[in-house]
C-alpha cells in the first residue's frame, strides 16, 4: 500500500502551512491520494474517480499558490458525496436509476469549493438518494468501515465518513437529512457537521427531502470542519430555501469564522477554565434502556471532561424525543415520494428497455432503477400524502414537527447553551445484519432525528471506542441554537485539544 501522505499532517491548516513552504505540492497530494484510494477500494467509498481531471485541479493549484493567489483550502484534497451534482465526474446518487448521469453544471457548494482551489478526487458512495443509516442501500455496493470492513460505516453518508476516516481525503461534502452527516462521522471515529438548514445552499443536491435536507461537512477535526464550512456557506438565489441573514448577520463566507474566532478569544480568555459557565444540557431522554452501555459511558466519560474545563451539566427534558422517528418516517417519505416522481423514464435516468405503453414504461422503469429502500419510501410517501390520510397523518407529523422544534428552543433559550448526547444508540453494526428487518436501522435515528425535524445546527465528534472484540469509534452529539455554527464548533474544537480521539487512525488504535 502506498503511504498515506494525509495521515503526516494534523490537518487542514498543517496541509497549508506545507503547500505554502513547498514542502509538498498539490500535485503530489492528489497523485498519493488516488494511488491511495485505489489501494483501499475495498472500502468501497468512491464511486467515480478521473485522475486527468483530479490532476488538472491539482496543477491549477499549484499555479495559484505560486502566483500568491491561495486560499485556506487552495490545494487541499477533497471529495464529494454522490448527490452533489458535478461536471466531468458522473453523479448517480448511488443508484441504477442515474447510473451514468453527468451533470452539465456543477451543485453551488462543488462550485465554491472548486473556485476556493480545493482539489477534488471523485464521488462518493451513498445509500440510494440518500435514503438510509448504514450505507447499505447503494445500488453499487455497501460501503465498509475502515475500521472493521465487516462493519458499516453508517449512513447515508457512509463514503464521505469512510473516506476521511482512512485517510483518502481530507473533508468530505455530505448531506443532512435525519443524521446522515453525524451518525457515520460517529461510526467512523471523524468530525461532521451539520449546519443551520438553509445557511448553506442546497442548489445542485439531488432532493430527498427538501424541508429536511441540508450539506454538511465531514473532516478529522473541528477545526478543519471549520474552514470548510465557512467557504461553503452563504445567500444563493438559486435556492429557495436559503437564507439571506442569520440572526440579522449578512449569511454570507466569514460569519462562522468570526463566530469560531470570537468563542475561541473568549475560551482562551478564561485560562485553566476556558468553559467556564458554558452550560451543557443533558436530555434525560436521550439516555434511557435503548442506549448502549458503552456508549453511555464514553459520553458521561466526555461530559466529565468538558466539566473539567468549566462548563456546567443541566438535566433537561426533551419530552417529545420518542415522536421523532413517527413524525420523520411521515415526512421525509412523503416528500420523497414528491421529489422522485420526476424519474419516470422520459426526460432522464434509467428506462426499461421492453414495455408497451407510457404507463408500462414508467412503470418498468421506475422499477428497474430504484432500490428496496427507495421504493419502500415512496410507497409510504404516496400513501400518506393520499386523499383520506393527508390529514391523518402528513398534516399531523407538521404538527408534532413545530411541537418537537419548540421543546428545542425552550431547552435552548432558558436552561441551557448547546445540547449534548449520544448520536446513535451502538456502534457500528455488522454489515447485512438487519438485511431482515428493513426498518430495525430507522430506530437508531432517535437521536438525530429531532435536530433535523427542528432545523437546528448539530455535529459529531469522537470521544472513545467500544472494548469488545475490534475497537469501534462512538460518536458524542454537540446541538447548538440556530445559526450558531461557530460557537459550537469552538466548543468541540476545545475538547479536541484535551483529548485525542479524533487523532487515531484504523490499524493504530
């Protein structure tokens, strides 16, 4: 296997400090990389990778850097999910139904990180459109844990957690839509964010479903999350759902680098305590018989540590946690049934090659090109947003949805600063082991789901491994209010510098 350059730098700003003293070159970061990520393929994260378009990325940041023309991320390896619309490398959303698809134009966030200089190694493996929590449901094959390949990496994002976790890239885009940015960054043992929905833009990602789905970053620290996020962040008019201002702040490159600097000065400030008064509220809910023990004792474990620093534990409730998973699999499906009725064989993606009419054809088509999970969804989808059960069931899940955002924001604005539990109930599952079961994984989103359903910015960060048989990563949950990015991942950039979690790799435990 080749060497792992990225493994030799603590991170984003490490990478920089070398490209900018030549002690590397973007070229040569991106040729270890690929020959890398080949070597590794049986983890299964990328699924299209084009070394002439990755190198000439990588050229054209070298020219950048030496005509004094850099930015944070100007050469720094990186790769996208496959939901993230791109020219020149195929976008499938992991499934049949796109299978050779090339985006004439590329999604806004691959557009700001292309105009940033950050050099690009392909696509990444996905659960099918987004749809599921292990990254099982690809059309092309499971993803595997880096640190135990019988094991998932967790999803949907499972090939953007994979690949940082093995080293292949240094942040990875992913999407948000019930935990799929946090629970494989928890599964893996890497750094995910999930933003304030609408801060960034959403133009160019592929839909599941829109009121719930947001980017994200995955990286190894908390710190390079950061100056992802910043690039990728801002007003898109392209987007309906993007937000001009936050919290009366232009939204806009920079405010979640002032935020994070800002906390930082202040964290620095205090000395011994840099937490000091941060109070961190712990939903009782979130730590009931369903959770794991292992993993109950690494977050009390780390809760310990951030009180060490200063910061002040509060018992909270968050009565309506138990709704979350009813109200999500309502909305989500329904959405997505709206979203993918546009894949009908006619305009583009997959169309069966034998039918007799449009309806056949439609039919056939749909059913060729989608997965077990996707058509699940749309079936539930369709059947909720039906004549007789809208009311029922789509109008009532609104309902517990604005219920369950309000027990968030009372937390939030009367008791406490950031949320803190667990992001799923157990480690990383044997790959297949709920193949009977297709709605076993839906249970371990309780505690994701809420976030999302709220709008609310969230992350996930390594804070120990389980003991029995192969050391598997377990994730902490950092929510925060809204448009409050900065300050959150200030906060676990400060444990981070306590702890050395986020710095094992797979095969050095």
């Amino acid at each position: 296997m080749p060497t792992n350059t990225l493994f030799q730098y603590s991170g984003i700003a490490a990478l920089r400090k070398a490209l900018a003293e030549r002690h590397t070159s973007a070229t040569e970061l991106a040729q270890d990389a690929l020959a890398n990520l080949k070597a590794q393929a049986h983890l299964n994260a990328f699924l299209h990778v084009d070394d002439d378009l990755t190198l000439a990325q990588a050229r054209a940041a070298d020219a950048r850097i030496a005509a004094g023309d850099a930015t944070a991320l100007t050469g720094i390896p990186i790769a996208h999910k496959d939901n993230f619309v791109t020219q020149g490398w195929r976008t499938t959303a992991a499934s049949r139904m796109l299978a050779d698809y090339v985006s004439p134009f590329d999604a806004t966030v691959v557009q700001k990180l292309d105009q940033a200089g950050a050099v690009s190694l392909g696509k990444l493996n996905c659960d099918e459109f987004g749809m599921g929590s292990y990254s099982e449901n690809s059309a092309f094959g499971p993803v595997r844990n880096p640190w135990d390949t019988d094991a998932v990496p967790g999803g949907s994002s499972g090939g953007s957690a994979a690949a940082v976790a093995a080293g292949l890239a240094a942040a990875t885009t992913a999407t948000d839509t019930g935990g799929s940015v946090r629970q494989p960054s928890a599964l893996c043992g890497v750094s995910g964010i999930k933003p304030t929905y609408g801060t960034v833009s959403r133009f160019g990602i592929i839909a599941y479903g829109s009121s719930l789905d947001q980017a994200g970053i995955i990286a190894r620290s908390a710190g390079d999350l950061m100056e992802v996020l910043d690039t990728i962040s801002g007003f898109d008019p392209r987007d309906a759902t993007s937000l001009e201002t936050c919290d009366g702040a232009p939204n806009a490159p920079g405010r979640i680098r002032a935020d994070y600097a800002a906390a930082a000065q202040s964290f620095d400030a205090a000395g011994a305590k840099p937490l000091l008064g941060l109070r961190i509220g712990v939903p009782r809910e979130f730590f009931d018989a369903g959770l794991d023990a292992e993993v109950a004792h690494a977050i009390e474990t780390a809760l310990q540590t951030l009180e060490s620093l200063g910061a002040v534990r509060v018992d909270i409730s968050l009565p309506l946690t138990r709704l979350s998973i009813p109200a999500y699999y309502v909305i989500a499906p329904a959405e997505a049934s709206s979203n993918l009725s546009r894949y009908d064989g006619v305009r583009y993606g997959h169309r069966a090659a034998q039918y007799g009419d449009l309806e056949s054809m439609t039919g056939r088509s749909r059913a060729e090109g989608f997965g077990a999970e996707v058509k699940r969804r749309i079936i539930v989808g369709t059947y909720v947003l039906s004549h007789g059960y809208y009311d029922a069931y789509y109008l009532q899940a609104q309902r517990v949805r604005r219920m369950i955002a309000n027990d968030f924001r009372k937390a939030l604005s009367e008791s406490c600063d950031i949320i803190l539990g667990p992001v799923a109930p157990h480690t990383a599952k044997r790959i297949g082991e709920d193949r009977d079961d297709p709605t076993a994984a839906w249970l371990s989103d309780i505690y994701t789901l809420g976030v999302s359903l709220a709008g609310l910015p969230a992350m996930s960060i390594p804070c120990g491994f389980s003991n029995a048989g192969k050391p598997l990563p377990i994730g902490m949950q950092l929510i925060g209010n809204y448009f409050n990015e900065g300050r959150l991942l200030a906060v676990a950039d400060r444990f981070q510098q306590h702890t050395d979690w986020h710095q094992r790799k797979p095969g050095q435990y």
